[in-house]
C-alpha cells in the first residue's frame, strides 16, 4: 500500500491560477543559429509542438539535403524530428533519431540543443524498458540544465523523471518529484509544463488505484492542453483519461472517453491511435460482460494496424466471449490465432502473456461445458504460472522495495539523532551566554526554562525514535523485535505456579498468489485489513505484532490454551469474512492457519512457547490449512 501524505489542494494550483498563466511552447532551438536551414528550423519549431505530423513530414524533407549543413544546424533537425516523432508511435524511427542527435553532439554545441536531447536519451530509455538507466540519464539532464539556467528544459525533464520513477515502482519519490516540477511550473507560468506534470500525476495515480485523484489531474491536464492547441498532447490525456475511468468501474464514462479518442485519431489518420482507441472500447465492453458489443469493436480492432501483443490480448477475450455464446470453433479458433502470434514474437514466449492463454482455455472450456478440459487447463496454467514466478525478477523486486522501506527508516531515525545532537549542542551554548549574563536570577530562569523546553524536546524525539524502532510500518501494529521483547517481559513477570501466558501463531495461507495476481498494493491493503481485524479482538493487556511477511503473532496474557483457541477462532472467522477489492474490481479472499501454545512447566522459555506454537501451526498448514491446532498440554 502506498500512502501520500501530501495534500491534493496544496499540490494543484486553483483553475483560475492556471488560467492567467501565459505559455508558449518551449523554446528547443538557440536564439542564433547560421544559414537558411536555420531559418527554417525556426520556423518549423512552433508545429513540431502543434501539428507535429505536419512537422515530421517538412523535416524529413529537410534531413534529405542536411548533409552539407553545419554541425549544429544538423544537430537542432534531429532535436526537432525528435521532438515530432515523440508521440506518433514510431518507437523505432524515434530511438534512431535520437541516437543521430547524440552522435552529432560536439563540446561546443550549444546547451539547450545538447540539454533537449538528453532529455530524449532519457525517455528512450525509458520505452525501451531500461528503468534504472532512464531515471540515470534524466537526473542528469535536470541538473545539468540547472546549471545552464535552462529551468523550461529542466522543468519538463522533471516531470518525465516522475514518469519513469512511478513505471519503476518507486511512487513516493515520483510523488516528491512532481510536487517540484509542479511548482517550479507554475513559478514559470508555463501552462504547458503545468498540463506536462498534472498527465503524469493522472498516471501514477492510476498505478496506485486512486482513480478519483487520477481523473482529476487528467482533467486539468487536457483542459490546459487544449487551451494552447497541442492536439497530440490532448490525446494523450484523453486516453489517460479513459483508461483510468475503465480501471474504476466507470464504463460510461471510459466508453465516452475512448470513442473522443477515436474521434481525433481519426480525423488525422492516426493508424496507431484508431486501433488503440478500439482495443481501449473492446476491453471495457469486455471487462462490463457486453460480449455483443465486445466482439463487434474488437473485430474492427483485429484488422486495423496495431501491435500484435495487443491484439492477442484481445482475441484472448473474443474466446472467451464466442464460448459463452456457444460457438465453440470460433472461440478455439481465436485462441489458436492468439497462440500464434506470441510464437512470431520470440520475447513473449514463456511469459505471463503467454501463460494467460490457459487461463483464458480454461474459461472458455468451462463456457462451453468441457469442464475436463477446463480443468487439465487450469492445472497447466497454475504450474507454469508457478515456474515463471520462481524465475522472473517480482521478489527481487519486493525485497528491494522493503530494503528501500528499511534504509527510510533508518535515515529517519538518523535524521532524528542528529537533531537531538543538535539541541544538545544548541542547549550547551544557551548555558555558556547565560553565564555571562550580570542578572544570576534571571540566568537562572531563562537557563531553566530553555532547559525545560530543551528536555521536552528531546523526550518528544525519544518517544518518536521508540515509535519507529517497535512498530511495523505498513499495518502499525509491533514488529518482530516488539514480540519478543514483550514475550521476554511477560515471561519474566510471571509467576510461575498461578501465572497463564497464551501465543497465537497466525500465517495466511498462500498469500504470494495475492501478490502475484493482484500486486503489492493490494497485498498490502489486505494485510492492513487484517491487521485491523486481529486488533479488534484484543482485551486490554493483550498484544498484536506482525513478526513476518503475512505472518502475526497475539500474545494474551491471564490466559490458556482454551482461551486462546477461542481468541484464534474468533480471528479465523474475522479474517473469512474479510473482503478487498482488487484493482481489476475483484473480490480477494484470504484465509490463514493458526498455531496456538500457552505456557507450561517445561515449555517456560520464549524459545520453548515460539517453537512449540510454531509446530502446532506447522501441522494446521499440513493437514489442510484454514484451521487452528494447538500445542499439546504437557
């Protein structure tokens, strides 16, 4: 679960702010530049941000006789083809260009040239995938653009370094990024840059499932987008648009987004935009169950021009759909299309797409009756689902996410010792020019009301540090050091002859498909749930900690193992009637295995109670999961 803390009226400057601000498009080219190629890159500029198919079409005119054109001059036509080719979808002519931009760099070139297309390094490394490299390359570029007093180029390139931080995961530092760009936008009273930083807002709200926030900044992005006339960039935020209303359930509202979509791209002859806009419409009649409506728009979609994977996915669907209506041959025959075009694709095999196909078998097996055939499907899909996800990068990449979670806590922890040092060293030389002061009495109560303060601070800053040091950061409840240490302290305490302490072990039962299936955050929201529901349980004195990854242990003091069973009880049933929606709208359900042990005369160490409730909740796993066992009484 990722938690923003900041708030969203401080974050968007009001409409009638943005209203006043005065944009243009920003400057790529240097004010001076030689020769009659110059002159007319010039002139190209305002299109390329404007009409930028037009534009590409005038530069690669140009780039025919460029040959014998200055080096510099050479340099700003393939900045500005770049710049056309952005968002056309010609990933491939668009990573060229850069690269002969690149190459034509020289120590003399000028910054704003040598600035713009790092920028474009930048997100071509991000389309190809590279996420680390791209989120290197724009820190860069920031800083460097910085230095040069470029704040436009530098500005923009924020807002794309907030792109590529929300695709790489890292979401709260995306949100601190584009806080920045935000306001250094709006200081520029650039309406473009503002629009640049609300689209990726809208983005990285949808990856986070804040759809309502989502839309919103997608709103204000289109709305300043096309108040300076950049239809390319108002597509892009209309599909934004569209796709985060078809996250949330809202159907009406992405079908009426997707069909404005289609209705620009086809007014330009987009190819790329009209399939997109196709496939945005047959996936959300799809995902509302209007199989008609469905295979109708994603017939059209199969024969446009458009990116096989994506049209996989959707033949994927049309089975889906032609086995509910009964035609079985039709429905086969889309899933053997599918097949085929993720073996012509040689870096799709083996991955989830192609794994997904026996998901979509078995759904279609089972729509027409063939509930054999739907199992052996399904059985094939969990095992190679389970042999990709032994192999692919995902806990590598939950281990890195909690290893940064970690390395937070630990800096501010740090940044709260030092400030202690700090008041200490301030309290040292408070009491040195007090000294000097003539007047001892009023000395005295200054020095003891500084003091006073001084203590109060620091005892603020120790209860905080004891806060960060005991507690579990994503469900608040104690850590694994706060267990034991408790359980070390009961234990002590007890008395041995009348005393009773309780543990109750609680695993969940198969909680990385939760992961897998649904994503991080909404693991995340489950176990937050959880532990909500397990709090609700405790008396007074009894304690909850999460001492694992989906694993709790409840310590109940004055207890014994027939209370205890029946507090796990209670916390099996809370955790089957629990429900969260995930973001694709599905309902998750979990369950969990309990281990349940309580202090004897031979089992009076912590270790002895851990383990011995660990091997109870061993044998509840064992012998079926979603149940309770409980240590023997010996």
């Amino acid at each position: 679960m990722n938690v923003l803390t900041f708030s969203l009226r401080a974050l968007v400057a009001p409409l009638a702010v943005i209203a006043t601000l005065v944009s243009a498009q920003p400057r790529l080219l240097p004010e001076a530049l030689e020769e009659s190629l110059a002159q007319e890159l010039q002139a190209l500029e305002p299109r390329v941000w404007q009409d930028p198919w037009q534009a590409r079409a005038a530069l690669e005119a140009l780039a025919q006789g460029a040959g014998t054109a200055g080096r510099n001059e050479r340099v700003a036509l393939y900045l500005l083809l770049a710049q056309a080719l952005q968002y056309l979808h010609v990933d491939e002519v668009y990573a060229d260009t850069v690269q002969r931009g690149i190459d034509a760099l020289e120590e003399d070139t000028p910054a704003r040239l040598r600035q713009m297309l790092h920028f474009h390094e930048g997100v071509r490394l991000l389309r190809a995938g590279a996420y680390t490299e791209a989120i290197v390359q724009l820190e860069a570029t920031v800083r460097e653009s910085r230095a040069a007093g470029l704040s436009r180029i530098a500005t923009l390139t924020r807002a794309e370094l907030g792109y590529a931080l929300t695709l790489a995961g890292r979401h709260d530092v995306a949100v601190e990024e584009l806080q920045g760009a935000h306001a250094d936008a709006v200081a520029l009273g650039d309406i473009f840059l503002v629009a640049a930083v609300n689209e990726v807002f809208g983005v990285l709200y949808t990856y986070i499932d804040e759809y309502d926030r989502a839309i919103r900044h997608y709103r204000l992005a289109l709305q300043d987008y096309d108040e300076v006339g950049y239809a390319v960039f108002s597509g892009e935020a209309v599909y934004g648009l569209a796709t985060a209303h078809r996250y949330a359930g809202d159907y009406p509202e992405a079908l009426a987004a997707f069909d404005r979509y289609r209705a620009m791209t086809e007014a330009r002859g987009d190819t790329h935009g009209r399939f997109m806009a196709l496939y945005g419409l047959g996936s959300t009649h799809g995902d509302r169950g209007d199989c008609e409506q469905a295979l109708a728009v994603i017939g059209r979609a199969l024969t446009a021009i458009g990116p096989e994977d994506y049209k996989a996915e959707l033949l994927k669907r049309v089975a889906v759909c032609q086995a509910e209506a009964g035609n079985a041959q039709a429905a086969r025959g889309a899933l053997t299309r599918a097949q085929s075009i993720i073996n012509a694709i040689p870096e799709l095999r083996g991955t989830r797409w192609e794994i997904d196909l026996r998901r979509s078998e078995a759904e279609m097996e089972a729509a027409l009756g063939n509930f054999e055939a739907a199992y052996q499907a399904m059985v094939v899909f969990h095992r190679e689902k389970t042999a990709l996800q032994q192999e692919n990068a995902a806990e590598r990449q939950q281990s890195r996410r909690e290893g940064l979670e970690n390395e937070r806590q630990a800096l501010r922890i740090e940044l709260l010792q030092q400030q202690a040092r700090v008041r200490s060293l301030e309290l040292d030389k408070q009491r040195r020019d007090l000294r000097q002061q003539r007047f001892w009495t009023v000395l005295l109560v200054v020095g003891g009301l500084i003091l006073g303060g001084i203590v109060l601070w620091r005892l603020r800053d120790m209860r905080r540090l004891r806060e960060l040091s005991i507690l579990d950061p994503l469900t608040g409840v104690g850590n694994r050091r706060h267990a034991f240490d408790r359980l070390a302290s009961r234990l002590q305490e007890l008395d041995p002859a009348r005393g009773e302490l309780s543990m109750v072990l609680l695993d969940l039962d198969d909680f990385k498909s939760v992961n897998d299936q649904h994503g991080h955050p909404a693991g995340d929201r489950v176990l937050q749930k959880i532990a909500s529901a397990l709090s609700a349980l405790l008396r007074p004195g009894d304690e909850l900690s999460r001492i694992g990854g989906e694993e709790f242990l409840m310590l109940l003091p004055r207890t014994g193992v027939d209370g205890a069973c029946t507090v796990a009880e209670r916390a099996l049933l809370a955790i089957r009637e629990l429900h969260v929606v995930s973001a694709g709208g599905e309902t998750l359900r979990v369950s969990a295995s309990i281990g349940v042990a309580a202090v004897t005369r031979s089992r009076a160490s912590a270790e002895a109670l851990y383990s011995a409730a660990d091997e109870a909740l061993y044998r509840a796993k064992a012998g079926g999961k979603d149940r309770i066992e409980a240590a023997p009484v010996a």
